[in-house]
C-alpha cells in the first residue's frame, strides 16, 4: 500500500513541478507536503534543480525558444 502511495506522491510532485497539476493537485500535494518528510525533501530538491537550471539557462544565453519553453514549465 505503501508503495502505491509513495507512486502517486511521485506523479503528483511531478505535475506540480512541471506546471502542469490542477490547482486542486497542487493544494493536495501542498498538503500531503506538511505532512510526509520524504516527499517534502524530494520536492524542495526537484523546485532547487529545476530553479537552478532555469537560472543558469538565463545567465548563459540560451536560445530564447528553449528558455521560453522552460519557463512555462514553472511560472513564477
């Protein structure tokens, strides 16, 4: 039970994330967040990594059409 919990944890921290969870996904993710340590490290290491990259894809120049793209992955 435990392991399909921890699945479905995964693919909702994932959407959220990527930008594409429902605002009712992303309430319930924020929720469970509260709660479970794993999952809260596991999302404030992926926000970090893909902050990072959007941060460093920026600075270096990349080709506005891959920022773009990444940056509607995570709105601000």
């Amino acid at each position: 039970m435990e392991v399909e919990q921890n699945q479905a944890c995964t693919e909702l921290l994932l959407l959220v994330i990527d930008g594409q969870a429902t605002e009712e996904q992303h309430r319930e993710l924020m929720r469970h967040l509260e709660e479970c340590e794993s999952c809260r490290k596991e999302y404030l290491l992926s926000k970090s990594i893909k902050d990072s990259l959007k941060s460093h894809m920026k600075v270096n120049g990349t080709p506005k059409d891959l920022a773009k793209g990444f940056g509607k992955l995570h709105p601000k």
